[in-house]
C-alpha cells in the first residue's frame, strides 16, 4: 500500500527566505507525484508533478520539486518566498493497484510567510 | 470557464437530518472524486467514479452514498448525518492524460457542520 509523509505540519518563513516542504513516499511500483496548492479559503490546484524524463520539474511561479527515487522523496523548493505564496501544500502520489490508479495525499504543510 | 461547482457552499445541520451535495463539472471528464478535509488529516476519499453510472467506494465510505447518473454530475448524499461528518467536502474531476496520469481539478469546497 502506498503512502505519503509530509515531515512538517507547519513551516513560517521570512520573506524573501527559501524553503523546503519535505514528502516522503512508499509505494512498491513506478509512480506519479504531484505537490497542490490551496489558498485559504480555496479548493485544491496543481502546483506541478513529476510522470516521466527530468527529475527536476518547476512551477510557473518559482517553486520546483526533484524526484528522487533512491530517497523516495519529493521535496518543493522556492528559493525566495513572497506573502503570496501563504498557503497549504499538500503531496500527493499515484500508483497502480490491480489495474484501479489511487490517488494518496499527505496530511499537508502550512507554509506561513512572516513580513 | 466554470470547472468544477459545488452547490452548496455552506450548510448547517440537526443530527440525522438528511442532505445532497452536488458537484458539476463542465470539462468532460471521465472521473469524479468526492474528498473530506479534516485538519491535521489532509484528503481522505469517499467515492469516486470512473464514468457515468460506475460508483465505487474510497478510504471513508461509511455514512455516505453517491451517484453518477450523468457524466457531468456526481452527487454526495448524506442519509442521516451525524457530527463526525462535520467538515469541509471537495470535489474534484480528473482526465487520465498522455503520460496515463490523472490530474485533477478541484472545487471551491463545501463547509457541512452537524450539530
């Protein structure tokens, strides 16, 4: 069975400071994996996600994820934050299981952005 | 451009009465997933549909029934709800993609409190 670590419930940051949001996985096939973003008050959206090729994969909006399959890890990075960026980031990893896809989400990050 | 609507956005209930909540989504896509967002738990999934008229049950399932007698519509019911269904619903639809990826879309929510 697969699942999804999220190591930090919550991460406060200054602006203009990076940040790391940690995801570790388990599954024991090939997988996709994805990081969401949700604003307060707000349904889920796709950040970015990694299927296939490069390791490395980026948002338009700075942020970018590196796949390692060694680690089993996901981690988001941005290397300068802004206010905007104040949010819940979730990680979510898809596999195969007896020909049905399931969709596994972590128990989020809330990044806070201190001025 | 709607995406997915949920109707309604907010809804208080007496233990036991019952409710529906639907979710629409505009963009042909094959799967619907109805999730509950409870803090420090992240999404759990309750139902989900592969196509018009498939249902099948997700990680949370008890309490609850669905639908899916249109593509475009995928409906929640609660029969009798009681105050650990408190919390706030998503749904979101997805279209495997190229790669064989599901990517979802997700609502702007619905708050449901029981008392």
């Amino acid at each position: 069975a697969q699942s999804v670590t999220q190591l930090d419930s919550q991460v406060p940051v200054f602006e203009e400071a990076p940040v790391e949001l940690r995801c570790n996985y388990s599954s024991s096939v090939s997988v996709y994996l994805f990081w969401y973003v949700q604003y307060p008050n707000q349904g889920l959206q796709l950040l970015l996600k990694y299927l296939s090729g490069s390791t490395l994969v980026k948002s338009i909006n700075g942020f970018e994820a590196e796949f390692n399959k060694s680690q089993t890890s996901f981690h988001l990075r941005k290397p300068s934050v802004h206010i905007s960026d104040t949010a819940e980031y979730f990680c979510a990893v898809s596999d195969w299981d007896f020909g049905n896809e399931k969709l596994t989400f972590g128990t989020g990050t809330r990044l806070t952005i201190i001025p | 451009n709607a995406g997915v609507t949920q109707t309604p956005k907010f809804r208080v209930l007496k233990t036991g009465q019952s409710m529906t909540l639907l979710c629409a989504q505009d963009m042909n896509h094959e799967y619907m997933y109805w999730y509950r967002q409870d803090p420090g738990m992240g999404l759990r999934l309750i139902h989900y549909s592969v196509g018009e008229g498939t249902t099948a049950k997700g990680e949370v399932p008890d309490g609850y029934n669905v639908s899916r007698l249109k593509k475009q519509n995928f409906l929640l019911g609660l029969e009798s709800a009681a105050p650990s269904q408190t919390s706030v619903y998503f749904c979101a639809s997805g279209f495997r993609g190229p790669s064989g990826a599901n990517v979802l879309t997700f609502g702007a929510g619905s708050r449901l409190t029981v008392l």
